[in-house]
C-alpha cells in the first residue's frame, strides 16, 4: 500500500508539472486566450518592425526572447494596450501583423499590409477629394506616426479611439481604390501637401471647438489641416 501511495503521489506530481507547463504558454485576458508562442517568421514579423519603430534593438532572430517581450511591452504602452508582453489579436492588429500568416512584403520601409491601411483610411476618409486632397489625409497619418504625442505605428494612430471616423463608423473596413492606393504611396515617399500638419477638419461639420484654436497651414478642398 505504501508503495502504491508513493507512485500515485509521484503520477500527481507529473500530471501537475505537465498541466503548468502548457498552462505557463498561454495568458487569460477578457476570458480569450491569447497565444504567447509565435513562429520564428512570426517572431521575426514583431522584430522587424519594432526595429523599424525604434522599440527593439536585438537581432532579428525570430526568437521570442526577454529583450522581445520587453519591446513588445514598450510598444504596448506607447499604443494604449494591455502591457503583457503577449503578441495576442489586438497587438498584432496594432503592428498591422497576421498571426495566421505573412504580411507581405515591404515597400519603401513599410509593409504591403501598412500600405494596405493607409490606403484604406484614406478612401474611407477622403475618396471626395482631390488627389492632392487625399495625400493630405495621409501625410497627416504619417505625421502623427512621427510625433512623439501620437501613438508610432500606421496602424496605431489610425486605431486610435476616437482619431478617426471611419473607424468608428466601419468604413475603414471598405476596399481602397487605385487613386487612394497611389496618394497612400505617395505620402510614404515623402510627399506632405499639408506642411507637417497634425490634424485635419472639415469647418461645416466639425462639432469641437477645441479643434478651431488649432493654427491652421493649409486648406485643401473641404478639409482645413492645422498643427
């Protein structure tokens, strides 16, 4: 009977340590589970861009390692997440990152997929406008990215709450045109109509006082731009 105890006390002890090792790979958050293993072209994905960003200053190695997490974490702060280190859904959305596969290629620095989502907000938020019109809107985007007030990512600033409504609205979620696709490149090579403006409204609509006391650099179209 005795050794019959042991053994069963020694199987407890197994089972137990096997059951904390997996559960040590996942964090329970808002009762989803959020996988904290990424694959190495993954891993190398989050790397990369916050090398890019200025976050990470390892090499991009695709291993998950202390410095990675403590990058992840930092971007986490800068962007108003939950600070767990964890690459779950709303962080790999934020690094405009597909935990089911490869974001593309780069174009000019940037990812198709941050292409892909500028060119997105600008058709959501200025397909009336003129071509140079809708440059503006994402020179802004891109301004802010630069600014330390702002979160630094495309995805980031454009998920901002409340920056944006076609966020709010779900008309980010509609398919960009060619013309919003070209003005989205355009502004990544560098092309700003609105001289480092910030901010853009239109004075019929704009319901904030706040947004008047804005100095203004240029008026484009509907849209006024200001910093």
């Amino acid at each position: 009977m005795k050794k019959f105890l042991i053994a069963f006390c020694c199987m407890f002890f197994v089972l137990a340590m096997g059951v904390g090792a997996v559960g040590f790979t996942y964090s329970q958050h808002n009762n989803i589970e959020l996988v904290e293993t990424l694959t190495t072209s993954q891993n190398k994905q989050v790397q990369t861009k916050l090398k890019n960003w200025g976050y990470y200053k390892g090499s991009v190695d695709g291993i998950y390692g202390p410095k990675t997490r403590e990058a992840v974490k930092y971007f986490q702060r800068k962007n108003g997440l939950v600070v767990d280190g964890i690459v779950g859904k709303k962080t790999a959305a934020a690094m405009g990152i597909s935990l089911s596969g490869s974001t593309g290629g780069t174009t000019g620095g940037q990812s198709s997929s941050d292409l892909n989502l500028l060119a997105k907000c600008v058709h959501a938020e200025a397909r009336g406008e003129s071509y140079v019109g809708q440059v503006a809107v994402a020179a802004v985007i891109l301004n802010r990215v630069k600014s330390k007030n702002f979160p630094n990512s495309i995805a980031g600033v454009i998920y901002q709450p409340w920056a944006f409504t076609c966020v709010n609205d779900g008309q980010i979620n509609l398919a960009a045109n060619q013309t919003a696709i070209k003005a989205a490149q355009d502004a990544l090579n560098g092309w700003d109509p609105t001289y480092g403006a910030l901010y853009y409204y239109n004075p019929r609509t704009a319901s904030s006082s706040w947004i008047f006391s804005r100095k203004t650099t240029v008026t484009i179209g509907q849209h006024v731009f200001a910093i």
